[in-house]
C-alpha cells in the first residue's frame, strides 16, 4: 500500500518535473534556490532549520491552478482529498488593487504529521462568471456554456482519489496510475484557441482568458528558500526577469513572519490559435511563471490585525521595527504568534509554527472592470456548500496544534 502522504510526495515530484519541461526557468529556479538553501545551512544551520527540517524545505512546493466552474470546484475537491489535501481558507481576488474575477480555496494537509511527511499544497481558484463587475449576462451565457461542455477530470481518476481517500492509500499499481492521470490533467494542453474568444476574455482579464480554452494547467509552482533577497539577486544575475519587489514583510531586524515571496515575470509561450476563417497560426501566451517563498511564523489574529495594518500603509523596516514585536518571545507573550512546546530540563521551549496557507497577493493579475451591479455572491458558506465539504478555518488549525502541544507538555 502506497499511504496518502507518499502519493501527494510522488504528486508533487510529478507536476514539478513535468513544469520545468514545459517552462525552462522553473528549472533555473528550483537549481538557484537549491543553491541559496545549501550556501545558508552550510553558513548558518541553526536558522536554516529553524521552520523545519532541512529535508522538508528541500521538498516543499506549493502550486496554483485556476477553474472555470463550481463542478469543477467539486471535482477537484475530490481529487485533491486522494492526495490528503483539503480545503482551507477563502480567498476573494475580486478586491483590491489588482482584482481579478477570482475567488480561491487552499488544497493541503491538515495536521502536524502529515505537514511534516510533505506539505504540498495547491492554491486553487475559480472564475466568478455570475459576477457583473467582470461579465454581463450574455458573456456569461457563453462563458459558462463552454465551461459546461469541457471534461477536465476522468471518471478513472476521480474513482481512485475517492478509493485512496477511503482507504489512506492505493495499491502501487493503481498508485502508479492515480500520480500519473493526475499530473497529465495539469499538462499545458496543445490544442489550438479560439483566437476571437480568447481575445474577448482577454478584454476582461487575463485570467479569464487563460480558463476559457481547452482544459486547466499549472499556473506556478513555487519552491521554499532560505533567503529570498539572495535568491532575487541570484536569479536577476542569471538573466531572469523578475517581478519589481519582494511581496511580504520587508528585511527588518525582527522574526520572519507569514511568507514573502517572488516570482520571475509570465514567460512567453508557444500557442496556435484558430482563426474565424478557421485557419491555424503560431502565437504565444504570457500568463505561467515561477514563485519562490520564504516561510516564517503564522500569526494570530491578533498578529494578522497588525501585520494587515502595517502591509496596507506599506510600511518600511523602520516602521516595521517601531511597531511589530521585535522577538519571538515577546511575539508569543501578547499572544499574536502560533508555538508548539517542548520541555527541556527545567525550561519550557517556544518553536514557532510555520506558516502553511497562502497571501492573498499571490494571486493577482491586472483587468478591467465593468462599473455595473454584482450578479452573484461568492463567500464562504457559498464555498463549503459548493464542494460538499467543510472549508477548515487556518487560524483554528494552527491553534489547535498550539493548543495540543501545551496538553503534552508537562507543567
């Protein structure tokens, strides 16, 4: 038996070796944050493991991919529960500098154990077709009569996923088959585009445009590094054009908090498009790129209150250092950071819980938006009801580990 955790391992390793076949500079930036990783165990061990094992940080992946419909939603769910990945968090892209016709939930593991085995995770949005900042009804009509016609998931996968859910785990031939018809459903398809479609929902967003054609894909893939500033110089000096800042905290004299991250700019890519007079030229797309994040501590509401503020006035190092708690222990003491315990001697030990869930940054896109009412109403409860299943709220899963390790620990 192939257990759940070693499926979503295998999973992970598949879709990463399939995207740098498909995009090149992932590969660079998987081979450069390799190099960053090692540079800093070897210059400083003690922080390089300081949010987990040097082994994790070295397998840690986190992807995204965007769908078209609450069918596709479900499906998903389904698939992903195979891999021991479940729905945490509600993120609404609609807002914002940035907004996009998005609404998005996180596929990952739940508990400390299962994180630890491997803590693959999957930002996964939806379009919000009914929504009329974006659509008007006869786009949408059209829209989501193309999205009903396509099939992304086989019937085959979606019965092994529930076979694995069921039984934490598959056979290793039925896992062979389940890894690899799973990785192909996220394989850049070849099929030529509509180029007139495209074209209109490009108008909308880009976004859009990217779900309205054949089937779904990998949008990035973002591998752990140690130290995003080296890897950002690493990756400019290779000659990779990269987004214009680091997203998150900026470096400041303080504990790494939530995540930072940042990306190569979307690459060009090869695509044919079909014509109106049905013919077939050679184009390209630019919506794909390549993530890298630094993972730090997850923070309480209390902590996410104050970060939230800080971000939104986009504050520098020195206001950082004014006004957000300089250590982790004074971090623990007004309660606005997550910690697990250990008793070593007579003292009690603080180890901060990593942060596992997602910014709602990493997800934006530039659109234009239609000035008109709303059409439709995307919130939580609309999710949980949308997937059959319950949207597990992060702060109570980090509380819940904070919370357990304090039973265990002896007073």
């Amino acid at each position: 038996m192939v257990e759940t955790w070693e499926l979503r391992a295998r999973f992970a390793r598949a879709l990463s070796a399939m995207y740098g076949r498909e995009l090149p500079a992932y590969t660079t930036l998987v081979e450069v944050t390799a190099e960053v990783n090692a540079d800093l165990a070897e210059q400083n061990p003690a922080k390089a493991v300081r949010f987990g094992s040097l082994d994790r940080v070295a397998a840690e992946r986190h992807g995204a991919i965007r769908l078209g419909s609450a069918a596709e939603l479900r499906q998903v769910a389904i698939l992903f529960a195979g891999f021991g990945m479940h729905p945490v968090g509600f993120y609404d892209l609609r807002d914002g500098a940035s907004p996009v016709p998005l609404v998005a939930t996180a596929f990952r593991p739940l508990d400390s154990i299962e994180l630890g085995r491997n803590p693959f995770g999957v930002f996964t949005s939806m379009l919000t077709t009914a929504d009329r900042r974006f659509f008007d009804a006869d786009l949408q009509a059209r829209l989501e009569n193309f999205l009903t016609r396509r099939s992304l998931f086989p019937t085959e996968l979606l019965h092994l996923a529930a076979l694995a859910a069921e039984e934490g785990g598959l056979t290793a031939p039925s896992a062979e088959r389940f890894v690899s018809l799973a990785t192909t459903v996220f394989a850049l398809s070849d099929a030529p585009i509509d180029k007139a479609w495209y074209s209109e929902l490009e108008a909308v967003s880009p976004v859009a445009a990217d779900i309205g054609v054949a089937g779904t894909h990998i949008d990035h893939l973002t591998p752990r590094v140690l130290d995003i500033d080296e890897l950002y110089r690493r990756m400019t000096a290779r000659g990779i054009t990269m987004i214009d800042r680091i997203q998150g905290p900026p470096v400041w004299d303080g504990p790494d908090v939530l995540v930072r991250q940042t990306s190569f700019r979307a690459m060009a890519e090869p695509r044919r498009f079909i014509l109106r007079d049905r013919s077939v030229v050679a184009g390209e797309t630019r919506v794909r790129f390549g993530n890298a994040e630094a993972r730090g501590i997850a923070l309480t509401p209390a902590g996410r209150e104050l970060y939230d503020r800080l971000a939104a006035a986009d504050a520098d190092a020195a206001e950082w250092e004014r006004e957000f708690p300089r250590t982790e222990p004074e971090l623990e003491s007004r309660g606005m950071a997550y910690f697990t315990y250990r008793r070593e001697g007579s003292r009690h030990i603080a180890e901060p819980i990593v942060y596992e869930d997602f910014l709602p940054a990493s997800a934006t896109d530039t659109c234009n938006r239609a000035e008109v009412a709303f059409g439709s109403d995307y919130h939580l409860p609309w999710l949980a009801e949308t997937l059959g299943r319950p949207v597990h709220d992060p702060f109570a899963l980090y509380q819940q580990q904070q919370d357990r390790s304090r039973e265990r620990t002896p007073s």
